[in-house]
C-alpha cells in the first residue's frame, strides 16, 4: 500500500508540469511566425478524427491567458469549427494543438487589418489574456 501511495505522490508531481512542456513544444515556432508574418498550418483538437484538413492560420499574437495557459491569436483562413469551413479571427489554445508547419502564403488583406488594429485579448466582452508574449 505504500507503494501506491507514493506512486501516486509522484504523478501528481509530474502532471502539473505536463501541459506546460506540451505547451512550449510550439511557442517558438508560432511566436517566429507572428513576428514574420507567416502562415501555419495546424492540426488543432480533434479535428483529424472529423476527417478535417488542417487549418490554415496568419498568426497574429502568441500570449498568456489568465488561466497561465498559451494562446495563439489570429486569422483562420481554413478551419473545422463544427462542420464549418470558414474564414474568421479567432484565439486556439496551445494544449489542444496536435501539430504546427509554417507554410508558404501571405496575409490577406482582412487579417492584416485586423492584425494592424492591434489585440486587446478580448473577444467580445470576454478578456481572457494576461499578456502577449510576442506579435
């Protein structure tokens, strides 16, 4: 029995440091991303068991939410939200981000207006980040 208490003592250790590594494994790239003006490619949640093809996103801004959680802002070109396949700004979580590649493309002329106006990490009345990491 003491045995299955220490074990789990030591899970417990290790799961509050596990989002956190799964979260920096993409902040480089989409933070070099944002300060380039790149586009990526993501495969986001579980959009792949959708039959969905990856997302397509200008990346705008990489922050931290309130929650101390990564957040990746920005203009979705291609996307999976139920079912739909449209274009729009949207935030992604980093935890839920199966895969990142930056891809050849440019900003369209809507998300670099949008990207020019600035982010307040708000959407609607909903302000959920702490601070931008990079833009």
């Amino acid at each position: 029995m003491r045995l299955s208490h220490a074990t789990a003592g030591v899970i417990l250790a290790i799961s509050p440091s596990s989002p956190v590594l799964a979260q920096s494994e993409f902040e480089s790239l989409l933070c070099e991303a944002a300060e380039t003006g790149a586009v990526v490619e993501i495969v986001y949640d579980e959009d792949a068991s959708k039959g969905c093809l990856p997302r397509l996103l200008d990346v705008h801004q990489v922050a931290i939410g309130n929650n101390g959680l990564l957040y990746l802002h920005g203009w979705q070109t291609r996307g999976c939200t139920k079912g739909r396949d449209y274009e729009s700004e949207r935030i992604f979580r980093f935890d839920k981000i199966q895969s990142v590649e930056v891809i050849e493309g440019e900003f369209g002329e809507r998300s670099q207006s949008v990207k020019d106006e600035g982010w307040d990490g708000c959407i609607g009345t909903n302000c959920f980040i702490e601070e931008n990491i990079c833009e």
